[in-house]
C-alpha cells in the first residue's frame, strides 16, 4: 500500500493506493486547501487509471467534507464542459481547473441521517449553541466551540454533497459496497456477533470497525438526552436578551468591556462545553500483503474498542500493533486516559495546523509513551511551521509542537522520529 499525505490546513486529506493501482481518497481537507494543494497533484497520482474508486469522509465536519464538496463541484464543472463539447459547442472555454479523477463511489454517514433529524433545524440548534459557548469566553470551551461550529457548517456541506451525487448530476452511488445493488442511508456494522463489514477495493481488504447499529442508536440518544437537559432555544434568547442590555450600556458609555463578553453574567447556566458526540465516525481498517493501516475520525474510545475486540487477532493483552493510525483530536480532558493504551503503530498521522489547538501536545505524550516491545515509531505532521502566518496563534503553538517533538525524538535517541510535510504531499511506502 501506498499512502499519501496532503497539507490540508485544520482537516485531513490522504490518498490510498493499492498494489493494482485502486485508489481511495479519504477526507479531503478545507476548500481552500483542495483548490491550493490536492486538486492539482490528484490527478497525476492516481496515474493512468484516471479514477477514486471510493471518496471516504470519515465523520461530518467541514474541514473533511469542505475539499469533498469542491471536488464534486469541479467533476460537475468539466462534465457540463465536456457534455457541450460533445454536442458540437465549440465556444465554451475548458474549465480553468484540473479535471478530477472520476469518481466511483462516495463512503459518507450524514450527521443529520444519524440523528433523524431536519438538516436546517440541526444546524440552527448548533450554531446557537455556538454563541451561548462564545458569550461564556472561557479560553477552555475553545476547542468545543471549534468542533461545534465545524459541525453544524458540515451540515449543509454534506447535503450538497448527497445532491452533486443524485443521478441527474453526477450518477455516484453512495453507501454502495461493492457486490450490493442499494446505496446505504448509513454505512454501519451488525450489533450482535463478532461479524464485521468487510470488502475488498483491488487488493486492499477493507474491514469497517464501528459503527455498529447500536453505536448509533446511542448517538440518537445522547443526542435526546443533551436536547432536553439543555434548553439551547430558551438559554440562546437569555443571552440574546443580555446582550442586547449590555450593547444599550457600551452605547452610552456605561461599560468597560466588550458587550459580548458574558463571563461574569449569573445567569449563565452551567456548561460542560460539549455537545454530545455529534456523529458515529467511520473507523475503516485497511490491509494488503501483510501490512495494516487504520483511519479514523473524531470516535469516542468506547466505540474504537467494540470493533477492535472484534478483530480475531485481538486480544487485552496484546492489544493490537498496526503500521500506520490516524490519531484522532482528543475531544475532552479524559479522552485519551480512555483511548485503548494497546493499539499501537509504527507511523502515527497527525493532521491539523494549530488550529483550536490541535495537534495536541498529549497527543505526542501518548505516542512517545505507548508501548512498543522495542520497536521504533514516527510522527508524520500534515503542517509545516513555515506555511502559517508567522504572527499567528497556529504559527505559535505548531512551532512549539514541533520544538515539542523534535526534543521527544532526542530523548528517545534512535527509538522515535518525525517528518513535516515541506511542500505540500509526502508518501509513505509500505
């Protein structure tokens, strides 16, 4: 297998290459890193087949589904151009972009398809909570406030994506494994048994380790649960309502500090910062010759371990060692004392560009001090220092992440390394 890494700003982007030359794109980064980087490279990796067989997005959140969506907008582009063509136009010029590799498939569970819920009343729920998260300015609900935001943009993101793959456009299954004749509202394992979905894209045997039925019934839940604990409509129109008062007083000169901030407001209601996990990521592991890659989204541990413990090489005590894992953003303070300490690799991929944080620095911590049985390991970062506005916050904290690890891999002296992408790819051969 071959596996690509592209700089794509606060999300992710990587391309999949099996040994007879299938190809998979998973997540595709922001818009702006697709227009900047991927899309011009895509083409001339994917080589002479000229296809994706499959476009995964391992969880609705704009920086994975953004790139997705101009992808699809560019396919749509060249194909009107070429349709005209066809019919003996000759005046319309040829699109300005790179033509994308035709695309065969899309693996995506909408978040508002998990939920069962209205799409527009969705959003509108987490962009409110968004500002009840703003209005608190407590520096510790930035990465909430962040996964929020990301989270209800992805929303219309993702039912963009559903319509350019309708028939009358585009004509991409989605949800379509290969040997099934239907398109999967949701992509997801039994609940029962120690069956997991498994299908193979060329020589590249895919196995889908959550979610499972019950994995996402219990989104639904806590989804209710949260819904009816938090009254988001009547909390958003208190702080509609003092905001408003507030904005009366800096008018007229009786306040000394932004309107906006509410920090020091009693009637803020206790908040723990987080929504509950908005979506069951696809957790896929990949395999060819031997060699195992495993990629995943914002997944809860919980969930991670249910499918790991499916795998017939698994065990509690062994864990299981894997060549390359995507590691995914910790998601509260507790999340990686609860990520399995025994799903190790040799290449860990971590994806982000400082934003809200991430990288986080405990994320290296976990790496350096998994258990390796001896066996030497490497960082591989989406985001070098040098492409960040060198005032910014990112620039700051990937600067001090990268000092971070550099010194790790000086302390574990031959035992662990690292490797930033300088240009704007870098393949890892195995």
């Amino acid at each position: 297998m071959q596996l690509t890494l592209f700089h794509a700003a606060e999300g992710s982007c990587f391309l999949l290459k099996s040994r007879d030359q299938k190809h998979m794109l998973c997540n595709g980064g922001t818009a702006a890193s697709m227009r900047q980087v991927t899309r011009k490279n895509l083409s001339d990796l994917v080589g002479e087949s000229g296809e994706l067989d499959y476009v995964y997005v391992s969880h609705s959140d704009k920086c994975r589904l953004e790139g997705v969506q101009q992808l699809l907008e560019d396919a749509l582009e060249w194909k009107r151009f070429d349709q005209l063509r066809k019919s003996g136009d000759r005046f319309t010029k040829q699109p300005a972009v790179p033509k994308p590799p035709k695309i065969n498939g899309i693996l995506h569970n909408q978040f508002s398809d998990q939920l069962s819920m209205d799409t527009e009343k969705a959003e509108k729920l987490l962009l409110k909570f968004v500002e009840i998260l703003r209005a608190a300015a407590n520096p510790d609900f930035e990465a909430a406030l962040f996964k929020a935001h990301n989270t209800a943009l992805a929303l219309s993101q993702a039912q963009r994506i559903s319509y350019l793959c309708e028939e009358k456009l585009l004509n991409i299954p989605q949800n379509k494994l290969p040997g099934t004749k239907r398109n999967k509202k949701i992509l997801c394992g039994k609940s029962k048994g120690n069956d997991l979905v498994s299908f193979d894209v060329g020589t590249i045997t895919i196995t889908l380790l959550s979610p499972n039925k019950k994995d996402i019934k219990e989104v639904q839940e806590r989804w209710e649960k949260w819904q009816s604990k938090f009254n988001i409509e009547k909390v958003y129109e208190q702080i509609r309502q003092q905001i408003t008062q507030r904005l009366n007083k800096f008018e007229r000169g009786r306040a000394s500090k932004t309107p906006f901030d509410l920090s020091d407001w009693h009637g803020m209601p206790e908040l723990d910062a987080s929504a509950p996990d908005p979506v069951a990521s696809l957790v896929f592991l990949f395999e060819e010759a031997g060699k195992r890659i495993i990629l995943m989204g914002d997944v809860t541990p919980a969930v991670l371990m249910k499918g790991l413990e499916k795998l017939p090489d698994y065990s509690k005590e062994d864990g299981l060692h894997v060549d390359v894992l995507k590691f995914p953003h910790p998601s509260c303070e507790n999340y990686l004392h609860e990520f399995p300490e025994n799903l190790t690799a040799d290449h860990y991929l971590m994806c982000g560009d400082g934003t809200a944080g991430q990288p986080a620095k405990t994320v290296v911590d976990r790496i350096v001090n998994s258990p390796t049985k001896n066996k030497s390991r490497k960082i591989w970062l989406s985001t070098h220092v040098d492409h960040l506005p060198i005032d910014s916050p990112r620039h700051k904290h990937m600067k001090e992440l990268t000092a971070y690890i550099q010194n790790q891999c000086e302390v574990k002296s031959n035992k662990l390394e690292y490797e930033v992408i300088e240009d704007e790819f870098l393949t890892l051969d195995l």
